[in-house]
C-alpha cells in the first residue's frame, strides 16, 4: 500500500512585513481554522515578526516558522540570529539553503549541511531548498545541480520527521513561470529517488515541496502531481485570501487524491492483484510507480 503524506503548505513572507501587516496574519488565522485538517499549514515571517506571529497562532492551525539561522548558538556574530533565538520566539521550522540566501549570502551546500543540523539542535524542523537557475536548465544541468546541492546540503541524520525538502527552480520564483506538471512529476520523483536511496525508509516519508509562482489558480495541479507533498510559497502568501485558496485548493486536493487512492485500492484488491497488494510503490499515492526507476538516479533526462 502506498503511503499518504500530510501536505504542508508553506508561506516564506521574505524580507516583507511589518507589524502593520499582522491583521493580514489574524486573517489567515481566521481562515485557515475552516480548512480541512489533512493539510498542515506554516507561516515564515521575517525574524521581526516570529514571537508576535507564534504568540496569535498559539492553538491554531498555523504553525510559524524562520527562514534562515546562524549555524552557531550564540557568540560574536553582529546581526545574526541563532536557530535557538528563533526557537525561543515561537518557530517550530526554519528554512535553510533558500536560492536567495545562497545567491545574496553566497552560502555553499556545506553551510547550508550546518544550518540544517543547527535547527535540529534547536529542536526544530528544517525546510532545505534546493533549485537549479535559469542558466542552468538552459544547459541541460538540472538534474545534476539537484543531485549535487541534495547530496551535499542534507546531513546523514535526515528524517522524515526532521527534514522537508523544497525543490524551486529559481526561474520559476517570483516570475509567473512554472515548470509543466510532467516536469515537476520527473524532478519530484528523480528527488524521491535520491532520499529514498540514500534513506529507504524515511526517504519514503520525506516531504517533498514544490516553491515558484504558486498562486491559487495554480496550486492544485501542481499539489496533483506525485511526489508534490506541497508548497513552498512565497508572494502569494502575504495576502490572506491568496494564501488561504492555495491551502483550500491544496486541501481539496489531497482530500480527493486520498479518496481516489482509496477507490483504486479497493479495486486492486477485488481483482487479481489481491495477491501482490502495493507492495513496494512509495510517495503520495503514486500509481505510476513503474515510471520511477533507479535510472534518475545516473543520467539527465
Ligand atoms: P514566489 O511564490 O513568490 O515565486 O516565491 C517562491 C519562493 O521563493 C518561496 O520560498
């Protein structure tokens, strides 16, 4: 029997918000207390406004979280902000490795190893990006730039309780541009190849998140493909009501991906495949497991 994952449907605020902008949050709040309970929801304000954000969500369904963090606990770093700080004011995730802290910050895949080991030493969840540019697809390297930014930024102690990973092409951020669903299915499924190679059984269990230009009219296609187990979203999260149709599209989604996988199911055990199940299969109830074979994992498509 495959395996559903929960979605998680995340907003990265970026350098945006004020405390101005918290009647907007109190909104989503509003809101989001009407959605289906299958879909986890997160907000990444600036560290500004962590504690303000976590003390509202306190008993909600939204969860907050940070977006980057020092790889230290504390010490002579001016102007920087340790996982341990941003625990302590209320996040419970924190992103590492996002395209735009490794392009503005220069920070390499080793640091980004470091960062993700620093939230889970804080006692929180990482979200790792990764994501190839526009130059970079051009020539063909997309695979390759994913196989080495996931082999060198995840640490050995990834779980798929301690780890989400966001795949965002960075041509797709902030454009209106979205890769098709076929290739969001080929690079979701050559990422859950690579995790559950090198972690078999979390690897199964790990979130894969898809970020870029995901808007409400968007987000349940992508959320239908396999081995989206969500979004990573970035403008479209500052509104209330943009953020909450994307969570609404999401929810409706993976609530009838659950009852089709259930249909499906019934059906294959009423027929002949009774004896073999879904035996083997992984991911989010993804019924073209034969498509996925290890040979994402060693060449470019
Ligand atoms: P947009 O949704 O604005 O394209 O940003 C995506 C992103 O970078 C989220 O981290």
């Amino acid at each position: 029997m495959t395996e559903s994952l929960r979605v998680l449907i995340a907003g990265n605020w970026k350098m945006n918000g004020l405390r101005a902008s918290l009647p907007e949050f109190e909104a989503m709040l509003a809101g989001a207390a009407a959605l289906a309970a299958r879909v986890d929801l997160l907000v990444c304000p600036p560290a500004t406004l962590v504690a303000a954000m976590a003390e509202k969500a306190r008993g909600s369904r939204i969860a907050i979280g940070a977006q980057d963090c020092h790889v230290q606990v504390s010490g002579a770093h001016t102007g920087d902000i340790s996982a341990e700080m941003l625990v302590d004011a209320g996040a419970g995730f924190i992103i590492v490795g996002h395209s735009e802290r490794r392009a503005d910050h220069g920070e390499s895949d080793a640091r980004v190893r470091q960062k993700a080991q620093a939230v889970w030493r804080a006692g929180a969840r990482a979200i790792v990006c990764v994501g190839e540019t526009q130059a970079q697809r051009d020539a063909g390297q997309t695979l390759d730039i994913l196989r080495a930014q996931l082999s060198l930024s995840l640490p050995d102690e990834s779980s798929a309780d301690n780890l989400v990973v966001a795949y965002e092409p960075v041509w797709a951020i902030g454009t209106g541009l979205t890769p098709t669903p076929k290739d969001v299915e080929q690079i979701h499924g050559f990422i859950r190849d690579l995790v559950v190679a090198r972690w078999p059984a979390e690897g199964k269990r790990m979130r894969i998140l898809y970020g870029g230009s995901v808007k409400p009219s968007n987000a349940a296609e992508l959320m239908a493909v396999a081995n989206v187990n969500g979004a990573l979203v970035g403008g479209a999260s500052l509104k209330a009501a943009d953020f909450l149709g994307i969570c609404a599209a999401c929810a409706w989604q993976s609530g009838f991906a659950q009852v089709l996988m259930f249909c499906v199911s019934a059906l294959w055990r009423l027929g002949a495949g009774v004896s073999q199940g879904w035996r083997g299969g992984y991911g989010v109830g993804n019924p073209r497991i034969d498509r996925v074979t290890p040979r994402h994992l060693r060449q470019d498509r």
